[in-house]
C-alpha cells in the first residue's frame, strides 16, 4: 500500500450528473470537476453518496473514475473514489480496481451497512482492507446511514491503524463522543467534516477540512471557511459559519443531491435536475427557497464585507 496520503481543505463529492433521457452526462461533470477547484477546493470525491452511486452500473462507475481521474490528473489534486461495500471480500476486489491507478489518491469507504457486525468486526473489517489496497483509506463514519455507531475507542483504534489517512465524520450531531476523539487522535490524522451544517464547528475542533456535497455551489466560501479557522480567525470563521450553514440546510432539505441538482440545473451547470429512483426530483418551491438562500449569502457576503455584519 502507498504511503498515507495528506487530507486538508475542501473535497467535493460530486453529483452525478444526467441528460434529460436519464443517461450520465460526462461533459457536464467534468466541467463541474473543473468549476469547483478553480474555485479553490484542494480534491474531489467521485463515486459518493451524493453521487447516487448506488444506482450507477459497473460501466458508469469506471466512466466517472475515467472523466474524474483525467481532471485530477490535469490539475495535479487529490482524487478519492468511494469504494466497499458491507462485504469485505467484495470491498477488496472493488479497491483491487485501483491498481494501476496512479490518479486515485485514496479510497473512501464506509463503516459496513446493514449487516451491522460488532465494534471489533468493524476493526476487522479495516484491517483485511488496509492489508490489500493499494491506495490509503477513508474511514466513512456516517452512523444514520448504517445504524452502526461507534464508540470512541474504536474509532481511535481506526484512527491509528497503519494504511488508513483519515475519516470523513458525519456523525449527525456533535456530543462529547466527538470533542474526546477529536481531543485526542494522532496528529497525522485528518479529521475531515462530513455533515455539511456542522462543518464549522468541527472546523473550531481542529478538522482539516470537509468533505461537503454543499460546496458544489458555495466552493470558494466554503474554501474561505476552512481558511479562516486554519489561521485562527475565529470571528470570521464562526460569522460565515453560521451563514454556510443556513445555505446548507436549505440544499439538504430534500434527500441529497435533489436540491444541489436542481439548483445547478437552474444555474444552467447541468443539463437537467434528474436523479434516479428512488431518489425524485426536488419539489420546485424547495429549489426556489434554496436559490434565493444562495443569493442572499452572496450579496450579504459583497455588501456587507465584515465578518462580524454576517450574524444575524
């Protein structure tokens, strides 16, 4: 396995986008590839949740890998390709896939769904993976999705695990389980924020950045975020927090990506706001409220300047 690789900044786990008759459209994801790090993020995340990956075929899979690795490799970012599955024997032949894939930074893989093993059979799980892949992990802890929770212990015992680089955290809430584990992980670590509205204050915990499917359509002020409480800019950081996370509830107040599609399709960034069932299209008034939300970020944002003229 390669050595682990540094995690930090904004990753954007992007959409997957389709035509009107429903088939991917790869133009319209490069572009967005393109768009949202010469906005500034440092990586992207093909093949996530916001992806619909689940709906996704083999061969679409291995075309959006395809568009998203020549991107990467152009701008010279990191690339994380979701990978896994609740099997662990069919979770390393997905990471033997990257073999040969030098743009494929590491991989992101979720804590076993459904089949719901014990703590230790989680610990299991990681080390049969960490031995065989040939690209670091990305622990993907997102409890509500795969009605397993972690104990602190445990997740500091992934934390510490040779071959694995960081864990995107989106644990729905944080409690005292996140300040101890995020009091006391290795340095080399990388805390990356996995619940778009409460990015900020686990930036304040010291997360090294997001991954955050709402940074689609915020990507510079999401950027700017990370920036601010990087350098200790606590006033700025917590103002255009609590802006960023009005912006994101409004993008996740329908089972995601449908608001994030249908404002990029209103934005003319892609050429329709389909999904795949069982996901359905956001209801019109939905994309309505969260478009003007965007549009009051932005000009809060220009005529307002100060951080402290952000809280309202």
């Amino acid at each position: 396995m390669t050595s682990c690789t540094p995690f930090h900044g904004i990753h954007v786990p992007l959409i997957t986008p389709f035509t009107p008759e429903g088939e991917v459209a790869y133009d319209a994801l490069e572009n967005l590839a393109h768009t949202v790090l010469a906005e500034g993020a440092t990586g992207i995340v093909a093949l996530g949740t916001t992806a619909e990956v689940a709906t996704l075929d083999a061969a679409e899979k291995r075309s959006v890998v395809d568009v998203c690795a020549r991107v990467c490799r152009e701008r010279g970012v990191v690339l994380t390709v979701g990978a896994g599955s609740s099997d662990t024997r069919a979770s390393k032949a997905a990471l033997a896939e990257f073999v040969g894939r030098p743009e494929v930074s590491a991989a992101l893989v979720t804590v076993p769904a459904f089949t719901r093993p014990s703590e230790e059979g989680v610990v299991a799980h990681f080390t049969e993976l960490t031995a065989v892949s040939p690209v670091p992990l990305v622990v993907y802890y997102i409890p509500y999705r795969t009605a397993l929770p972690l104990g602190v212990n445990t997740l500091q015992r992934l934390a510490r695990m040779p071959g694995i680089a960081g864990i995107k955290y989106a644990a729905g809430g944080i409690g005292q389980d996140t300040v101890e584990f995020m009091s006391n992980r290795p340095a080399d670590f990388a805390v990356m924020a996995g619940d778009d509205v409460f990015a900020s204050p686990m930036l304040a915990l010291g997360a090294a950045g997001g991954i955050l499917a709402s940074a689609h359509l915020a990507t510079r002020h999401f950027v700017d975020l990370v920036r601010a409480w990087r350098q200790g800019d606590a006033l700025h950081g917590r103002a255009l927090g609590h802006a960023l996370s009005r912006t994101s509830a409004a993008l996740f107040h329908e089972p995601n990506p449908s608001v994030i599609k249908g404002v990029l399709h209103a934005r003319g960034a892609i050429p329709s706001a389909q999904v795949r069932l069982p996901l359905l299209p956001a209801r019109s008034e939905t994309v309505a409220s969260a478009v003007e939300q965007l549009h009051h970020l932005e000009a809060g944002l220009r005529a307002q300047g100060p951080a402290e003229l952000l809280v309202r």
